[in-house]
C-alpha cells in the first residue's frame, strides 16, 4: 500500500514536476488564458479557435506532453460569452483528458473598463497504464498490469478586467478537490487541490509600428506553493513579435509569433531549463495555433 500511495503521489504531480502543482505550464500564457480563466470568453468581438501543444523536457523517456483545443466567442447582442475546450496531459503512464463548457458575462464599469464573470463546468478522465509500471518485489500486488481509468466532475471560475490597454484576471480551477481512485484504492494523497491564477498585462504603444506588452502570471495552491511567470513581448506592426519569458525556479522562454491577414496567428516559445533537471533534457518547445472568424460588428 505504500508503494501505491508513492505511485499516485508522484504520477498526479508529475504533469510539471515543479512546485506539487497538478495542472500543466503554459510559457504563452496571454495566448492561452481562456482555458485557465473562463471569464475571458465573450471578451473580445470575434469568435477564436486556438489550440497549443507543449512538449516538455525533450529528450527525456515519456516526458509530459499537453494539447488543449478551444472555441469562444461573444453573444452577437448581449454582453455575455461562450465557449469550450478540451485538453490531454500525458506523463508517462498517466494521463489527464478532460472536456467543459463555458459561459461568461460582462458589465461596463465605465466608459473604457469592463468587468468580465465566468464559470466552466466540465467532467475529467484520469487514466493509468499499469502494464508501464514495475516494482523490485513480484509479491507487490498494488501495482496491477491493467490500463485503469477514472471520471470526475470538474469546474473552473474566474474574473477578468479589461481596457483596450490593460487586462488582469482572477481564477480558481478544480473547484470540487476530488479525490482519484487508482487501481480502486483511494486515499488523501490522491486528492485534486485547487489552483488559483493571477494574471495581468499592459499594452504600451511606442509609436505606430512598436507595442510593448509586459506581463505575469501568479499560480499555485495557496497558501505556501506558488510559481510567477514574468514575460515581455515587443509586436511590431500587429503582425509579428517576439519576447523573453523567465518562470521562477524553472525556466528562461524565448518567444516568436506571426499573425497572418489579421486571422491565422502562429505562435512558438521555446524553454531553457535552469533547474537541475536541465542536465537531462533540451528544453521544452510550445506551439501556438489560432484562427479568428465570425468578427461581431
């Protein structure tokens, strides 16, 4: 039972191996923030499919792999929003697969400020491969050679204050803090803890061709386990960018992106390990893909 219980510790935490934090790293966080704060939906004019994919620690054996699809957009008269995304987070044996709707509603809080309130609600699979799993005892019944999976309910909730130069946000996910039966065993160890995020950026334009957008990004499981990400990007043009992104206690970004016709946007960051864990992989690549359609005069 106790090599069961270091199992599932180990298999639930290892999604970013940093900080006991159970959900993935996104180093494009300001293009991926719908899927961490629903409150986002119905924020802009138009409708948006973006999907990211994260490859994380190259080079290591089954390392954690994430890929995240949504689609949102505003009501075309009321001031309200919708959406949904799904998402796969694998690490090695494990698995997360997950599927949920959004919905979000804003108010003006005056002429250029608006206020922005949005809950998702979703159901989660976690699946293990038994038969990837070994143990120095073959009298170790714990670990059972079977593919095994397991369904909770899942919800997220977030605000969000936005201008045409500044936004920040406020979200909290894996509201129920269910607990996971692994291999029909359960116990607290195996429990989903909540996660808040704080997110901010400002938009400055230098003159008609240069912006520059400083931002950062709070997570963790409060009130002692937290992690920040501090990230600039300069856009030139509205058509092209490229940024640096630094996230505590684990990795230096560099970041590029193109929008093509003001509807394909393609972004990529590449992650520079300044862990110990560095010694062992090439770092970490994330591709950003978006398409906006269905523009809301």
């Amino acid at each position: 039972m106790q090599r069961l219980v270091y199992i599932s510790l180990m298999i639930i935490l290892s999604t970013t191996g940093m900080l006991a934090q159970q959900n993935p790293h996104y180093t494009q966080y300001m293009f991926n923030d719908f899927i961490i704060n629903p409150a986002v939906a119905g924020t802009k004019n138009y409708y948006q499919i973006r999907s990211n994919h994260r490859f994380q620690w190259v080079g290591l054996v089954d390392p954690p792999m994430t890929n995240t699809l949504s689609v949102y957009g505003p009501h075309a008269k009321l001031d309200m929003g919708y959406g949904g995304y799904f998402y796969n987070d694998v690490t090695g044996p494990s698995s997360r697969t997950g599927l949920s709707g959004t919905y979000a509603y804003n108010i003006a809080l005056d002429r250029d400020i608006r206020l922005s309130m949005g809950l998702s609600l979703g159901i989660m699979q976690f699946k293990i491969d038994g038969s990837q799993l070994t143990s120095k005892d073959p009298a170790d019944i714990a670990i059972q050679p079977v593919v095994f999976s397991t369904y909770v309910p899942d919800a997220t909730i977030g605000a969000y204050v936005y201008a045409e130069e500044f936004y920040g946000g406020f979200s909290v996910t894996q509201l129920f803090n269910n607990s996971l039966r692994i291999f029909e065993e359960k116990n607290g160890l195996n429990k989903l803890k909540s996660h808040f995020y704080i997110t901010g950026g400002y938009i400055y334009e230098i003159n008609r061709e240069f912006k520059l957008e400083p931002s950062i990004i709070i997570k963790g499981t409060a009130p002692k386990v937290f992690q920040f990400d501090l990230t600039t990007r300069v856009v030139y043009k509205d058509f092209v960018w490229g940024g640096l992104s630094f996230r505590s206690k684990d990795a230096l970004s560099i970041l590029l992106g193109y929008v093509h016709e003001e509807k394909f946007y393609f972004g990529y960051a590449y992650d520079i390990g300044v862990s110990g864990i560095r010694k062992f992989n090439a770092g970490t690549h994330e591709l950003m893909i978006a398409y906006k359609f269905n523009e809301i005069k």
